[in-house]
C-alpha cells in the first residue's frame, strides 16, 4: 500500500486511530511515540499533527468519535441504553481502552472523560434549569457522579469489577442524579 499523503480527510483520523489501537494491544500507552503510529498508519509526521496535538488528543478523538456515534443512534443522551452500548464498545476494545485506563500520564483519557462529562452535563443543567449558573451542591453532585463513573469503568475494563456491560450501564444510570436524568430526557 502506498504511504498516505497529507490530507484533510475523515479517512486519515480513522488510520491513525486503527494505528494506535493496534499499537496499544501490545505496548503501553505512554510507550507509543509518534512516529510508531504514523509507520502503523503508513502516514507522514505532517498528517499527524494536522489533526492532533499529541497521542492523547488522537486518543480523546477515539472517545469522543463513538460517544457521538451512541448518542446519535439514542433517543435521549447518557440513557441507561446509550450507557450500555458505549460500555459494550469498550469491552469489544477491551486491550485498548485497559492499557488507555492504565494510563496516568497528563492529559489521559481518564481526566479528557470527567472534563468532558462535567462540561456536558453544566450546559445541559443550565439549559433545562434556565440558569446563567449551577449552585455549588449540584455542581458538586455533578462531579462526584462523574468521578464515579469513570473511576468504576477503569476498574471494570481492567476486571477488578465484575459484571456484565447490562448490569454496571443500569448501575450507572440508577446513580445518576435525578435532575440530569430529567434534564437528558428532556433536552436533545
């Protein structure tokens, strides 16, 4: 196959994803440099950085590319079914996204995910409730849920909690505080 050029295509994230995934079931995260993924991809250094700043910002994309895929295929967003399909997802990545959670180093996906969930869920509160801003109890609701969440799908991606994808989605969703699962169900 002949090396890719640089482009702006879909198709070039899509082979630096695939690269670093492949790379990841074998080699630790903080292991994987540029220039692996880009031999991987069969793409050049120039490609890489016209889409992402580092490999934790390709990574984030990955997360965040099937987030959105499992909320457009929802009715309503972070509903116990959407929670269920993205678990699933990450267990049919399971080597990935264990040595990603692994991982502790600045900017991991573990941080990207609590900042990108309290960002969603502060603008969908303040949407649904009709405030400039959120008292501080329910912003600290926010974040522990959050917090809870992630840290649970680290320990369930790497087995220290065992259960099925169902079970730990109906989990989640049941801790969720009211008000978000009232604003969710009703703001698109």
């Amino acid at each position: 196959m002949p090396k890719a050029e640089y482009d702006k295509s879909p198709r070039t994230k899509k082979l630096l994803a695939n690269a670093i995934m492949e790379l990841a079931e074998t080699m630790p995260v903080s292991k994987i440099k540029i220039t692996d993924i880009c031999a991987k991809a069969e793409l050049n250094r120039l490609s890489f950085y016209y889409h992402f700043s580092d490999k934790y910002d390709l990574i984030a994309w990955i997360f965040t590319r099937e987030f959105n895929i499992q909320a457009e295929k929802s009715t309503t967003i972070n509903s116990e079914e959407m929670i269920c399909r993205m678990l699933r997802k990450i267990e049919e990545n399971k080597k990935f996204f264990k040595n990603v959670y692994d991982d502790n180093n600045q900017n991991n996906l573990a941080d990207y995910e609590v900042k990108m969930y309290l960002e969603m869920e502060e603008k969908i509160l303040k949407k649904y409730l009709g405030k400039e801003e959120l008292d501080e109890e329910l912003l600290y609701d926010l974040r522990s849920y959050s917090y809870s969440c992630i840290m649970h799908t680290k320990e369930w991606i790497t087995d220290r909690e065992k259960m099925s994808a169902e079970t730990f989605a109906r989990r989640m969703y049941n801790d969720m505080p009211d008000i978000l699962k009232e604003a969710y169900s009703n703001i698109k």
